[in-house]
C-alpha cells in the first residue's frame, strides 16, 4: 500500500486566505468567539449552557477547516479530505447554521426574560446586554454560516471540487 503523502515545509494557502471562504471563517471564527466569551464571561443558567456548548463546538471545527484550508492540508484527514468541499458545505449548513440558529434564540429568549433589568434605576447586576450581545453575535454568525454554505453549494452545483 501507498505511504502517507509527502510532507514538506508548511506554508500559507494564501489564495483560500483570500477567498470568499477564507474571509467569511475568518468573520464566523471572531464573531463565535465574541459569542462564547460573551456568554462565559458571565453568569449563565440553564439553557445557556447549551448555547455555550454549542457556540464552542462549532467554534473548534470551524478553527480546525480553517487551519487545514489555510495550510493546504486537507487531504492529510481521512476519507473527509477527499470529499473537502462537501464538508465544508455540511459543516456550513448543519451544524453552523443549525447550532447557532438554536443558540441564538435560546439566548434571545434569555434576554427577553431579563429585559426587566435594563430599566434606569435597576441597582441589582443585569445579565441583560451580556444575553443580547451574544444573541446578535450568534445571529450574524449564523448568518455566515448561511453565505459560506451556500458560497459552498454552488460550486458543489457548478461539478467543482475544490473549495477555492
């Protein structure tokens, strides 16, 4: 059986850098982050916890693709490197836009609840603006998620198969 491919020195994949796709993880990498420190930076209960998990799950995947796409390295991952675009395009879809749609609107819910606390005069520590913040980081990520699967699903429909 063939050995494992070649490996040379690592170098920077700069045209996925400067792609539609590398610029929107890019955005969806800050804008999670934004979203999980938000919500651990704070005292959170019950559902949140979810959010959180998921905010931080897709977070590491999201950091993994970006990682392996930027250094050219997908084809190193078992049998998902052959198949790079369709997973990029299924992470995308279902677990970006589905786990940050859901987290979203666990923690808009929260913040409706606490929206109590954002009158003038509350004296007691508000959880208010920590909820909301993360509930508008979470939808614009979802929303990334959204463009970058699609960006993914049209080349998929136009029979390309790489992800640049």
């Amino acid at each position: 059986p063939p050995g494992p491919p070649a490996r040379g020195s690592l170098s920077l994949h700069r045209a996925y850098l400067r792609s539609p796709l590398g610029l929107l993880r890019l955005g969806q990498l800050a804008l999670g982050a934004a979203f999980w420190v938000t919500v651990a930076a704070h005292k959170y209960e019950g559902a949140a916890h979810f959010a959180l998990f998921a905010a931080v799950l897709v977070w590491l995947l999201t950091l993994a693709l970006f990682g392996l796409s930027l250094l050219g390295r997908w084809a190193l991952v078992p049998w998902l490197g052959s198949r790079w675009l369709l997973t990029n395009l299924v992470h995308d879809l279902a677990l970006g836009v589905g786990l940050y749609a859901a987290a979203t609107g666990i923690m808009g819910y929260k913040a409706r609840q606490k929206s109590y606390c954002n009158l003038p005069g509350y004296s007691q520590h508000c959880l208010y603006s920590a909820y909301l913040g993360a509930s508008v980081c979470g939808g614009i990520a979802a929303c990334l998620y959204l463009f970058s699967g699609l960006y993914c699903l049209s080349r998929r429909c136009r029979d390309q198969r790489d992800i640049i």
